[in-house]
C-alpha cells in the first residue's frame, strides 16, 4: 500500500469529516479550547492539517474548579467510601489509573480500560462506545454503575449533608448541596484540566526547535501515513468514530474465544450491526503516560500499539526506525496540568 501524499490525506480527511469515518451529528464539533467568539482559523500558530495548541483553560470561576477537584477526590462519591473518580483518573500520573480496566466498589473489575480525563473536555463524546454526548453525562455513569461507585445520588448527597466545611463551600459558590451541583463542580475541573505548552503546541506556536529530529520526522510519517485522517483536530483525536480493524479483522486475528460485550464498542449503544467494533478515536495527547492502550488495556506499550494501529488501521507493516520516530512524536505531545489542579 503506497504512503499518502499530503494531497491525499487532504482527501481522506474530507472523506472522514463529511461522514465516511463515521463522525456522528452536529452537535459537538466546536471546539472547546476556542472562545465562541474566536474563529478557529484566527487561533494563533501553524495551520497544519487542522492541528491546533491547546492553550490554558483561562477559567475564571477559580472557587467552583476547586471545589469540584475536592469532589473529583472525595471517596464518599462511592457506596462504601473507597472509590473517588481520582482512583480511576489519577491526574498526577497522565490522568489514567495505569490498569488493563479499573477497580470499582468490592473489587469488581470495570469493562474498559479509563481514558485519561486530561483534556476529555476536547472529545465530541465521552466513554469509549460515545454513549454520553458531554461531561455531564459522563459524571452520572461512573456514579451509578455497579462496578464503579455503585450508588445513587440521593445517598451520595445525605453523605456529604453531613459534612458542614462541604456545604459552605457550596454556598461561598452559590450553590445547594444538590447531585446537579456535585456534577457542575466536576464538570467545571474536568474542564480545566488541559495540558498546554507541550513540545508539539510548542512547535505549532512556531518554536521550530520545539521537536527532536526525529520527532519531526515522526510528525512528518503521522501525516504521510495517513494517521491524521483519524487523530485529528485540537485534541490529536477524540472528535470521531471508527472501525478498530479497518485493513483486517482484529478480533478474528486474537483467537482469544468469545469476546467481550466492550468488544463490541458502540454496537452497545445503537445496536447497528454497522456499529460492530467502531469506538469514539481516543484523543493522543499525552498517550506516552496512559498505558497501557486500546479499549480493554491489552497492549503494554506504545511501540506494540503503534504497530497494531498501522497494521489493522493503515494496512501496513512499519519499519523499527518508522515506529520509533512516530513514538518520538507521539511522546511530544505530553503537556502538563496546572500544578494546582493536580
């Protein structure tokens, strides 16, 4: 299979954006790094298919973020007070939980492997199948299910009824003690997590000396490639759907007997055979400090993902010097989070 030029990528990313990489409705296609009130195509740096810096969240309400990092680490979010959403998104530590699949309330096992939750608010959709259109949404998931927090909101709210310095943080923010609250002060901090001034934004930004030689070049095979007609946009990723397994069958190839409900990806959610295997595209910010990778944690390195990636995604078989420049680019584009945040 020949390289793309970069003409043909110009047409793959086309096909991909009107619909042929299965990029669903409307509705979450602005970008929320960019005021309303700036054009993408005003923001600062390099117009280079499409990719843009991340610049820092310039949040103003200071006193909801913190509030909602104090409930982003509050343990009594779960059933028996040992599960917070920090056990699974550790925001120190690339804002993952470094497992194959989390650890819920009783030891259960989660279905998938955690995102990172550095940056999430740039993904069109949250969870791997998309099934919740925001962070709102994804905040009541983790909450209710039986292999997380395991409980409700009523119980988590009489909880923290209790707590009198809690309930005066709210009020400082002019808020009731209320599950819409706990969720628009998890909200407010899941946003503000962005990791900006990475080598990559950097570069953007105009910096030429931003990247090693060889990250350079693996920025220059990421787009002949074609790894762009996916990992796209702002978020390097996280703004569309595809098919795990474009060029061959990826389960078929593991031989590992039946597979998993999370295998089936967003069939889960629309129940279209179409939709057999296509997962929302993760975003590859800071993807060195996230393994291990895919949907169900099953590969340990970034070397072993990326040669998975170009053969079942690319239709290729890549060269050692190919993928260790790409992983050289892929390591550029780790900024990290406002040391406050963390």
């Amino acid at each position: 299979m020949a390289r793309f030029t970069p003409a043909l990528v110009a047409v793959v990313l086309a096909f991909c954006l009107l619909g042929g990489c299965t990029q669903p409705d409307s509705e979450s296609n602005r970008d929320p790094y960019v005021s309303d009130s700036v054009r993408i195509d005003e923001a600062p740096g390099r117009d280079y298919f499409g990719f843009r810096p991340i610049q820092p969240s310039g949040a103003a309400d200071r006193g909801l973020i913190m509030l909602g990092k104090q409930l982003f680490h509050d343990p009594r979010l779960s059933r028996d007070d040992t599960v917070s959403c920090a056990s699974c998104h550790i925001v120190a530590a690339g804002g993952d939980d470094g497992r194959p699949v989390s650890v819920g309330v009783d030891g259960a096992l989660g279905t998938h492997n955690a995102p990172t939750v550095l940056n999430s608010a740039g993904n069109f959709r949250q969870f791997w199948d998309g099934r919740a259109l925001d962070l709102a949404e994804q905040v009541e998931g983790p909450v209710h299910n039986p292999l997380e927090m395991a409980t409700d909101w009523d119980s988590v709210v009489a909880k923290l009824a209790t707590d009198g310095e809690l309930i005066r943080a709210f009020a400082l923010n002019e808020l009731d003690l209320s599950a819409d609250s706990i969720v628009r002060a998890i909200v407010a901090y899941e946003s503000a997590l962005v990791t900006p001034d990475s080598p990559f934004d950097r570069w953007l930004l105009g910096q030429d000396d931003a990247l090693s030689a060889q990250a350079h070049r693996g920025r220059e095979l990421f787009v002949e490639l074609g790894c762009v007609s996916c990992h796209q946009g702002r978020n390097v990723g996280g703004n569309m759907f595809q098919r795990f397994g474009v060029f061959r069958n990826y389960y078929e190839d593991r031989a590992e007997g039946a597979l998993s409900a999370s295998s089936l990806g967003r069939f889960n959610v629309t129940g279209d055979d179409a939709d057999r295997h296509v997962f929302k595209v993760p975003s590859l910010r800071n993807v060195a400090e996230t393994a291990p990778y895919f949907h169900d944690g099953s590969v340990s390195t970034l070397t072993e993902a990326i040669d998975i990636m170009a053969n079942y995604q690319l239709g290729r078989q890549l060269a050692k010097a190919e993928i260790a420049s790409l992983e050289s680019f892929l390591q550029s584009l780790s900024g990290s989070a406002d040391e406050a945040l963390l």
